[in-house]
C-alpha cells in the first residue's frame, strides 16, 4: 500500500489443498512472503527501482530482507503500536539478569517492582511523541535521572507546570548503583526502536483491506472461477470507495441503483476520507490526549474499584485543613417521582 492508504501493487497467492484449486504449492508459513515478493516485483517491472523511497511493516516473516532486494535504498520504519512489544521483550531480558556482566553483578528482580508501568507509560509516549529520534533516544535514557528525583530542566519532557508537583523517586535505585546500571542496560536496549519508529504510518489499513475484500471474495469461491476478479473489485472499492463500484457497474452493462441510494452511500465514503484525514492531525492527537489525562483524573468514589479510597483521603484532608479540597465527591441527588399511573379496565375490580 501507498503512503495515503491506497492499494499500488498486489499479488493474489491461494494455497493448493485436496479438492481446492490455487497457484501455490509451498508452505503455509511462507505464503505472505512469497507475495509479498511478487507484489514488489511488479511494482518494480512497472514502475522502476525509485518509486519506493521507505517502507513500513509489522516485524513479521521477512519484509526487511525482501523489500531491501528489491529496493535497497529504502528507508525502513515501523509503526507505534509494533514497536511496543519492544519494551515488553527488553523488561523480560531485565528481570532476568541479561544484561549482567562482569563489573555488574546479578541484582533481585524485585528491585525493579513499582517502575515498569512508569517507564512502560513514557515509552509509549515518546513512540507517538512528533519529535526527532535522537531527541527520543536522549529522553530515554534520561529516565534514570527521573527515577531518583533529578528533574534538571534540560532533559525534561513535561512541560514547567508539572514542576510543583511531587515527584516520584525510586528508592532501590538510588541507594544501589549496580541496580541503575542494570536499568541504563534495558534502556538502550529497548531505545533502538526510536531510531525507526515513525507515528505517522500505521500497518493496520492491511487488516482492513482483508475483511473487506472477505465480502466480495469468501473463502469458498473457487481460485479457477472468479477468485481474482473478486479481489480486484474489492481493490477497486478499496481505493475509489462506492464511486469506483458504481463506474464498474456502468461500465458494464449492469442496471444502476436508485440515485438516493447511490448518492447516501457516495457521501459516506467521503465521510470516512474526512474523518480519517481528521484524526491524523496533530490538532486531534493532542486534543485525544487531554481527554485521555481528563478521564485519568476521574476519582472513584464508593463501590467502584477505587473501593472509596480516594473519598476517605479528601475527607481527612479536608477535616485537618481549612482550605477547600480540589475536588469532592457528591451522590448526585435523585428525583422523586409519583408513581405511574395505570390504565383503567373496564369490568376489573382489584
């Protein structure tokens, strides 16, 4: 697929089976790379060599090696949401002493209690954070610094007003070098993924091109009759939306549907192009983040899984000091309400 979504090569594989038609015979394990090294040499046939200036993609088989043969100049990135499982892989390698070595001996796993989600939380930030990638890299490894409370101004990330606020500090860290050590270790480890990261591309529209090409092309239409047709025309809804499958029809022959129809279901595509659009700005992504931060500060009062925790510590605080509480929890007041009248039966006596 292109930058803006759209389908500019592909290459329909269908594995042979008993009793099933198709054009491949191999493995299972392989199908995706095998066609994803036709599509490639397609769009290589037909367009040439520097067309593709970078790539994106999930990690999975061997998309590096095989864009990379046709295309060696290509610039190789992945999207957000892959590069998370980066930090789940690096902690696992921390927890278990990997990162020991000779002038660092092995350290309790328990040391590491309490700062995996704080890390794991500005990890994933900085993956989405539009900043360049030695700027990442350079927050990064500052976490260290964070952890045991030195919050100097120049590798701050958060912005002056979180300056008041209290700050939390890694005890066993400050106290055990080795154990910051060990920690600096995970760090670069799992900071190369700055180094290809890139919020702006996204492999999950592949996803979505394969359970809608699913409505046109079900996996029991036969691969000899209409298999590739099927697919093409779910390319071609893919790429134009309803207003290349309403073209399809006129072209051939087939009688159009009623305008009214035909209309509503051209102004939803467009619909879809302006939200999709939309939610790529960074207008919407910050916005989307202050709604997040908005609902985090949400307090839970008695019966919800804050178990009213936070009710009694606002009461104690509220009783011991004499300026009023940031925020207080009420029981909104409910509405008392007659009863409902009942319809009248005739020749019913209660």
């Amino acid at each position: 697929m292109g930058p803006k979504g759209d389908i500019v090569a592909k290459f329909v594989i269908v594995r042979s089976r008993k009793g099933k038609a198709g054009n491949y015979t191999g493995a299972s394990c392989q199908m995706e790379s095998v066609a994803a090294d036709q599509a490639l040499q397609i769009l290589e046939d037909t367009v040439g060599k520097g067309i593709v200036d970078g790539f994106c993609h999930d990690r999975d088989n061997k998309s590096r090696n095989i864009v990379h043969k046709h295309f060696p100049d290509a610039v190789e990135y992945q999207d957000g949401f892959h590069c998370k499982k980066k930090f789940e892989l690096c902690w696992k390698r921390l927890t278990s002493n990997e990162y020991a070595k000779s002038d660092m001996p092995i350290v309790d796993s328990k040391i590491f209690h309490g700062i995996k989600n704080r890390l794991k939380i500005f990890f994933n930030t900085l993956l989405y954070k539009h900043i360049s990638k030695e700027q990442k890299l350079f927050y990064w490894l500052h976490a260290v610094d964070h952890l045991i409370g030195n919050h100097s101004p120049e590798y701050c990330l958060h912005s002056t007003k979180d300056e008041e606020k209290e700050h939390f500090i890694w005890t066993a860290g400050l106290e055990n070098e080795n154990a910051r050590n060990h920690l600096l270790e995970f760090l670069k480890d799992s900071g190369s993924v700055f180094q290809i990261v890139n919020p702006d591309y996204a492999t999950h529209i592949n996803e979505s091109y394969n359970a809608r090409s699913c409505r046109f092309n079900p996996k029991h239409t036969n691969y000899l009759s209409s298999y590739e047709g099927r697919t093409d025309i779910a390319t071609i809804y893919h790429n134009e939306g309803y207003q290349g499958l309403l073209e399809l029809r006129n072209l051939s022959g087939i009688k159009p549907i009623h305008p009214i129809l035909r209309d509503s279901l051209i102004e939803e595509h467009k619909e879809k192009k302006l939200r999709s659009e939309r939610e790529k700005t960074e207008e919407y992504r910050s916005a989307r983040s202050e709604r997040r931060k908005a609902r985090k500060l949400i307090v839970k009062g008695k019966g919800d899984y804050g178990n009213g925790q936070d009710e009694e510590i606002i009461s104690n605080e509220s009783q011991n000091s004499s300026e009023i509480p940031k925020y207080v929890i009420a029981e909104m007041p409910q509405e008392k309400r007659e009863p409902f009248p009942l319809p009248q039966i005739h020749g019913f006596q209660e």
